[in-house]
C-alpha cells in the first residue's frame, strides 16, 4: 500500500512538473501527412547557438523574423479572449530579408516559421497598441487619422464599442436623420474585413475598416452610414492598408537595448489556430482558410509564366523571321550579281 501510494506521488509529481513547464516556441516535431508536412517550418533549422538563446527567452528567436498580415476572413467566428470575435485575421511569420515579393503571404511556406489566425478584434488591438509605442518612440504616430480635429484613438475601437463621437461641430444643418440625440437605434463601431480592389473593379487583397454596426458584437453592419448621422466618415473606414504592412519583431528601444517587439509575442502566445514545427493541430484549419488565396496567387502565377513563355516565344519568332529576310536578300543579291550581261 506504501508502495503503490508513494509511486502515485511520484506519478503527480511528475505531471505537475510538466504541466508547469513553458511552452517552447522552438521545440521541433516531425507531422505526417503531405499538406501537414508542407506547413511544418524552418524552426526546425534553428542552430545551436540560437537554441542556447531560446533556452534564456523563448521569443529570442523572432529577431529574425517579421510578422506579416495575410488575409482577413469575414463572417467567421474565431472564440476571442473572453467572446467570440466575427471576422478572424491570417498572419504568418517570415524570416527577415531584402527579397521583395508581391505574394500577401510575404514568404514561401518552406521559409516561413508558422502561420496563425486570431480574431479580428484581437489582432487590430494588437496593431493599434503597437503603433502607439511606435509613435510614443519616435515622438509621434505618421500613421494617425483625425476626428473632429482631435487624433482618433484605434484601440478605442479596436473592440467593439458603442458609437460615442460627437457631431461635426461645422455641421450646422437641423436634419433629424444627421443627429445620434434622441435616435433609439443603437450603434457601435468596430473592425471589419473588407476587400481591396484595384482601379479596374479586381480584389487584389484583403484589408480591416472600421465600420458602423447595430448590434454590440459588431456582427451586423448598419443600412445607415455614420455620415448621414454625424456629417463626418469614420476614421479607417477605408481600410488600414495591412495587406501592405509586416511588423519587424526585433529592433532597439528608446534606450538603446535590443528586444523582442510584444506584438510578436502576443500573438503568438495564445492564437486560436497556429500551424509550425511546435504544433500542427491548426494545419488543416488554415490551409482550408488560405486555400482560395493560394489557388489565386499559383494561377497569377501560371497566367505570368504562360505570358513570359508567349513574349519569348514571340521574340524568337522575330529573330529567326529577321534571319530568314536578312538571308533571302542576301541571296537574292549573290543571284542577281552572278548573272551575265547582253
């Protein structure tokens, strides 16, 4: 009985061990599986000395790395911090480089250290609270937008939340319909997916507004637009350009140190899906999400490769039609100049 009670303290001491033992980002574990494996990442190649570092901070690793927003999918519920979030944002890690690539996903998935998504309130919160302490470093924010004169504070509605903002003090009109005072209907603002489209009517990328909605989740956007209810836009309601941005996760800070930027390591603490070397259980989930995305940029891609094939095709085509008329006058002057003359 002594035995067995003191191998059962023995089996719980050692559970709870484990239990409290951090996750390690860099750990590296082999998935079968063809489209599993194909999305399992390069930290499996980090080196000794970096695992030497990774054993001091976890994060260590992401200093060469940036963070890379991929795609942003509307209607799709993702279970939040403390609530469900209705939009659900895709974003990888890339390692750092001078190699421009115009794929939204900013690297192959033989390069890249993982993919994630969170939801989308989680991750325009992250953004918008990275750019403050960029803009608190560098004694201002060049990437603000203005309400009413004053500068519009994301993280205010990087959540949702119910509609605050005043009218346009310019606006001197009496229109009932311009007015929140005394209106019933309720209204919050918060961030949505949106679709960027190019000046011939393509969607080209994905993008996060902010926009109007009637209910407190932000889940149904309103048939009636802040300006007709304030004379004012919503700042962001154009979109925040992220299909156009990568966060760099390592850099210095106002004093001089080296470290990890907290963006970075938000996000990849605790995001809902999350396919790298460290765990595949969110592989299938996010390959279903990127799918159309990656059928649309490997057909981009055929349709430039078939148009360099037809451009070098064509430019033989004209070389040899050059050689061919180059080579009849040519014969046709040794022809003329053989001939005798009356």
């Amino acid at each position: 009985m002594k035995l067995s009670s003191t191998l059962a303290l023995f089996a719980s001491t050692i559970g709870l061990t484990a239990a409290s033992k951090p996750v390690d980002f860099t750990a590296a574990h082999k998935v079968s599986g063809g489209n599993v494996k194909s999305l399992l990442r390069s930290s499996r190649r980090i080196g000794g000395d970096q695992r030497r570092l990774d054993q001091e901070d976890e994060f260590s690793f992401l200093r060469d790395y940036r963070l890379k927003y991929v795609m942003c999918v509307d209607d799709y519920q993702v279970y939040g911090e403390d609530a469900y979030e209705y939009g659900a944002v895709v974003y990888r890690l890339c390692p750092m480089t001078d190699v421009e690539t115009t794929s939204q996903f900013g690297c192959t998935d033989e390069e890249a250290y993982g993919d994630y998504v969170v939801g989308i309130n989680t991750f325009t919160m992250a953004i918008a609270e990275h750019e403050q302490q960029e803009a608190e470093q560098n004694g201002g924010n060049y990437n603000a937008q203005y309400y009413n004169g004053e500068e519009f504070e994301l993280q205010e509605y990087a959540e949702c939340r119910e509609a605050e903002m005043e009218q346009n003090e310019n606006d001197n009109q009496n229109d009932e319909g311009r007015r929140l005072e005394g209106n019933q209907q309720g209204y919050f603002i918060g961030p949505k997916c949106i679709d960027v489209v190019n000046a011939k009517g393509k969607v080209i990328a994905t993008d996060i507004a902010l926009e109007l909605f009637t209910d407190e989740m932000c889940s149904t956007p309103s048939s009636t637009s802040w300006y007709e209810l304030t004379g004012m836009t919503i700042p962001y309601s154009t979109g925040m350009d992220m299909y156009q941005k990568a966060v760099t996760c390592g850099g210095y800070n106002e004093n001089g140190e080296y470290e990890i930027a907290e963006i970075c390591q938000r996000l990849l603490e605790e995001p809902s899906y999350r396919c790298d070397a460290t765990y595949s259980g969110g592989c299938e989930e996010i390959e279903s999400l990127e799918a159309d995305l990656k059928a649309s940029e490997s057909k981009m891609s055929g349709g430039m490769i078939f148009l360099i094939v037809i451009i070098v095709l064509a430019v033989l085509g004209l070389g040899v039609w050059f050689f061919m008329k180059q080579k009849s006058k040519k014969e046709a002057l040794l022809g003329g100049g053989g001939g005798t003359s009356a």
